[in-house]
C-alpha cells in the first residue's frame, strides 16, 4: 500500500521534541474537543444575536450583508459541530489504537480545515464589514495542520506496527 518514499516523507518520533507521540495527540485531542465545545457556543451565542437583531430591526436596516454574515455563522456552527464530532471518534481511536478510525479523520480533518479556509476567505473578501477575528483563525489552521502532521506520523506508526506483526 504505501512505498518506503511515502513513509519517509515526514514522520516525527516525538510529539513537541519532548512527549510521547501517542500522548501529545489524546492531549491536542482533548483540547481541541473543549476548544471545540468553547466555538460553538460562542458562535451559538453570535447566531441568536443576529436573528434577535433581525426581528427587532426594521428589513432595511439589515443588509444583505449582515443576512449573509449570520448564514456564514450557521455555517461555522455546523462545522464546529462536526469538527467535534470527528474529534470525540478520534478520541475513540486513540485510547482503543485503532488506525481505521484515524485514517477517516486525517481525510475528514483535511476537508474540513480545507472548508473552513475556504469559508473564512470567502466571508473576509465578500464582505464590507467583516470583523477579522484578530489572528485567531490562521492560528487555528496553522495548529491544526501541524496536529494533523503528528496525527499522521502517529498513524503511520500504526500501520508499520500493525503491518510488521502481520508479516511476522
């Protein structure tokens, strides 16, 4: 299935140069689960504050943009929602060390970081008063691919494992 060039492409031993690789995921794991947990709320919380402007504002006064900013936060909450529901399987996957479910959520990570990305460029570019949310969601995707390097070193350590004990 993979080539010894596909394997040594990039593969880190330890997780920061200083945890184990397997305990530094379930710890990202956990956080980004609460971190998760912490996003949806807010933007919960930023969705009922839109549609309670809406209902008490006259139809003029809410723009076209502003429809669309509450649209691209029932977008985020959706995703968010997701994005813990992957991270709670992968949680799973970890404590019980089965490679199948990690592999589903490297895939699913990468499209959904690829949609948040997306999402997230296109509200900035479309709309005039788009609040940039400081430097919090290039931070957050710049984490998440490096967690998703570590998740896929840790994965592959498995499947070299897994493939060695059936080879044996």
């Amino acid at each position: 299935m993979f080539t010894s060039r596909d394997i040594k492409m990039f593969v880190c031993r330890n997780f920061c140069l200083c945890m184990d690789l397997r305990k530094g995921c379930i710890a990202i794991a956990y956080f980004q689960a609460v971190q998760q947990l912490l996003l949806m709320i807010y933007t919960l919380r930023a969705l009922f504050e839109d549609f309670y402007f809406f209902k008490t504002c006259s139809k003029a006064l809410y723009e076209e943009s502003s429809f669309m900013l509450a649209y691209s936060k029932a977008v985020h909450l959706f995703l968010h929602t997701l994005y813990l529901i992957l991270t709670c399987s992968l949680l799973v996957g970890l404590h019980k060390g089965i490679s199948r479910i990690i592999k589903d959520y490297l895939i699913c990570v990468f499209i959904y970081m690829v949609f948040y990305a997306l999402l997230y460029l296109l509200a900035w570019i479309c709309l005039d008063d788009f609040e940039i949310e400081g430097v919090g969601p290039p931070i957050n995707l710049t984490l998440n691919i490096y967690f998703l390097l570590m998740m896929r070193s840790y994965w592959l350590k498995m499947y070299t494992k897994q493939s060695l004990s059936v080879n044996a």
